[in-house]
C-alpha cells in the first residue's frame, strides 16, 4: 500500500488538533492591556502545545519522506500516535481552566511521555517493514536519542509539577526548543534521499 492516504490523514488530523486548541482561546472581556494580560497565560500554554504538535508534523513528515510503503502495523501505530496526540487540545484547556494546578499540570507531562512511546512505537513498526533502509534508520536513530531525553524530562515533570508548576512548564519548554533546533543529520539524510 502507498503511503499517499495515510500522510493526507495524518495531516488532517493535525491540522484538526490545532483548530480544535485555537478555538478554546476565549476573546479578552474589554480592549485594555489589563484584559489582554488576563490571558496571556492561556495563550502562552496554546503555543507551546501548537509547538509541540508541530514538532510531531515535522518528524513525521521526515520519517514517511522515506517510508517506501505501508503496512497494516504502520497505519495502527500511526492511529495510536494520533490518538495521543488528540487529546493534547484537552489536557491544554484543563490546564487552563485550572489556572495550572499541580495534577493537569502533571498530566500534560504524562500525556507528552505517552506521545512520546506512541511515536517509538510508529519508528519501530516502520523499522520491521524497512529492515533495508539505511537512510530510515538513520533518522529514527537520531530522534530516538532526543526521545529518550524527552521522555526522562517528561516522567521528571509530572511529579515536580506538585512542587512547583512554574519549574515544570519550564522543563516542557526545554523539551520543545530541543526539538526545534533543527538536526543537521536529518535535513542531510532526507535532502540526499530527496535527489
């Protein structure tokens, strides 16, 4: 099977998560800078979930880049990723009607280790049907280090979300700019598959 439908999917899907969380932002009561800083701290946590589900657009369009064909395990572990990935909308606006209390705070670490396992799971389904690619593997090797690190921080915040939320948003971030800043080995791997 062409791997065509599964990345138009994928990127509906995405594309439908991030209008789902642009839609939770509530309009200020009132044209002051007063009401404006009222939600500055809901916008600032859209953004960073806006990231994040772009850091998964990024890299998963990186990985089907190479991906020759599709397997009935690859469309499943993709549906899990996307799963996780849906519910990132929920724990925002729970994160947010709750003024960042300790346990949706917590949870938004969960959620983005579970994210995280998903998105292992899809390298690895993809790895078993592509045992030949050298040019796959290359690039799951290299997000798979950031993953592992992403992962440790992630089990790391959720219970120091409870000792203070500000230290753990902060551990979220450095996840997101690790991810942003783009690798080399990737843009080379895919750029020389591309020619």
């Amino acid at each position: 099977m062409g791997k065509t439908r599964l990345e138009a999917f994928s990127d509906g899907v995405l594309a439908i998560i991030i209008t789902i969380m642009v839609l939770e932002l509530k309009i200020p009561e009132g044209a002051s800078m007063q009401a404006l800083k009222h939600v500055l701290p809901v916008f600032l946590t859209y953004a960073l979930s806006f990231i994040y589900i772009g850091i998964y657009w990024n890299n998963h369009h990186h990985l089907m880049h190479l991906v020759k064909h599709i397997s009935a395990g690859i469309m499943w572990a993709n549906l899990n990723l996307l799963f996780w990935l849906s519910l990132i909308p929920f724990v925002t606006g729970w994160m947010d009607e709750n003024h960042f209390e300790p346990l949706p705070v917590a949870l938004y670490g969960i959620l983005l280790a579970i994210c995280g396992i998903a998105y292992t799971i899809l390298q690895v389904t993809i790895d078993k049907c592509h045992k030949s690619e050298g040019a796959l593997k290359q690039i799951m090797m290299a997000q798979r280090r950031k993953g592992i690190i992403s992962f440790i921080i992630y089990i790391a915040a959720a219970p120091l979300a409870y000792i203070n939320t500000i230290i753990a948003g902060s551990l979220f971030v450095a996840v997101a700019i690790m991810w942003i800043i783009p690798d080399k080995k990737i843009e080379r791997v895919t750029t020389t598959e591309s020619e």
